[in-house]
C-alpha cells in the first residue's frame, strides 16, 4: 500500500478577476521508506504541492490520498486527526512554540495523542538529537540550528508514517545545516520514514532516493536514485 498517491493534482487560484493555476496535473506516489524530494525555483508550485499533500489545502481538481485515505473527502478537524496520527512537519522558520520550553516543544504531539510518558519520551528524543541539557531552555535562547534540532525531535515524537520538510536549513549556515541534515536522514532511517523534502538546494535534494523538479506548476522531471544511477522516469 502506498504511503502517499498524487492524482491529476491542480491548484488554482482567483487574482484581480483572473484565474492563476499554481500547479497543473501533478502526479506521483511514494512507496513507505521512500525519500523524496521537490525542487525547483521560486514561485513554481513546490510549497503550495506539500501543503496540499499535507491536507493544509484543498485542490481545485484532482486528489491526495494519505496513507490510503482520500484527504478531500475530509473536513478540516479529521484532517488534522489523520496528521496528527501519520504526520511530522519540520519547517524552515522552525514553528516552536516561543512560550514553551524545548523539552515542552517536543511533549506537544505526544499530548495532543493522549499518550502517557510524554516528558520521558520527549526527553530522549532531545537527547538523540544532542539537546539532552537544553530541556528546559525557551526558543529565544536557542540557537538556529539548535531550535531546528528541536523541531526535528518533535517531529519525529509521534513516529510519524510521513514527514514533510519545507526548506528544513533555509536559515542556517552551512556548517549547522550539515548536522541537521545528517540528523534528519539519521532519524528517518532508523525510524523508516517516508520523507517529503522540499528544496532549492540541489545537494540536500541529492540525497533522497527520488526528485521531481517543478517549473510554473508543471513536473519537468522525475528521477530515482538506483545503484548509483539515476533513472529518468
């Protein structure tokens, strides 16, 4: 059973009394375990498609099916009940929450699902991601790249089936992006994953399994990583 199946997906929106398609037909499905990643430049479709896959949008035409489940035949509260039990975000501008601790930060999906041991679970993912003393500091005394590492804990808290990742080192150097990335591919193997990466950098693209590129809405291409040798699709 496929983890995620696009079909004919197309986005459009209303701009001073004219019609402005965003993304036209897309269509791919990823396996579970799959890496993925999404690139292509400004403006070309590729965060408005991981917001629809995710289900924090509607298509105009076409459908999402998130772990075989049909996302427009859902309304906005058990969209967010399928989240919640399959899905992990990590974002470029992090999204912790400013008045809660790191340690609290992470806590959060684990208490939205009702699970008890949420401090001690949350605690050893901080751990894992080299946080373990940094519990009890808020996002404003963390670092970037530090705050990155939290989300990263806390995305991977609810062992999600599917994670999104939207420019996940946009706003770090290159030297803490290289921990967070290694981290990010880390994790994910080890908890099996499928990942949705969306990217301008074609490094970090690289090292998923499969690209597809986006240029004015439209797939351009779509290449899988096999022994070595990509395969155009």
């Amino acid at each position: 059973m496929s983890i995620l199946r696009v079909e004919d997906l197309t986005k459009t929106y209303s701009s001073g009394g004219r019609e402005l398609t965003v993304l036209h037909g897309v269509n791919f499905t990823l396996e579970p375990g799959d890496t993925f990643a999404i690139v292509g430049p400004s403006g070309s479709g590729k965060t408005t498609l991981l917001g629809l896959c995710a289900g924090l949008d509607r298509a105009s035409s076409g459908s999402v099916y998130l772990n075989d489940v049909r996302l427009d035949t859902l309304n906005e509260d058990q969209r967010a009940a399928l989240r919640n039990q399959h899905v992990g975000f990590i974002f470029q501008n992090f999204q912790l929450l400013p008045t809660l601790t790191a340690l609290e930060n992470v806590m959060v999906p684990l208490e939205l699902r009702g699970e008890k041991g949420a401090a001690k679970s949350a605690q050893a993912l901080l751990e894992r991601v080299g946080l373990g003393q940094r519990g009890h500091h808020y996002p404003s005394q963390l670092s970037g790249g530090e705050q990155q590492r939290v989300s990263l804990a806390r995305a991977f808290s609810n062992r999600p089936k599917l994670l999104f990742a939207d420019e996940p080192t946009g706003n770090l150097d290159a030297d803490t992006s290289a921990t967070v990335v290694d981290l990010l591919f880390e994790l994910n193997r080890e908890a099996g994953t499928t990942l949705v990466l969306v990217t301008h950098d074609m490094e970090l693209a690289s090292r998923t399994q499969r690209i597809i590129r986006i240029k004015g809405g439209t797939v351009v291409s779509d290449t899988k990583e096999r022994k070595n040798e990509r395969v155009n699709e």
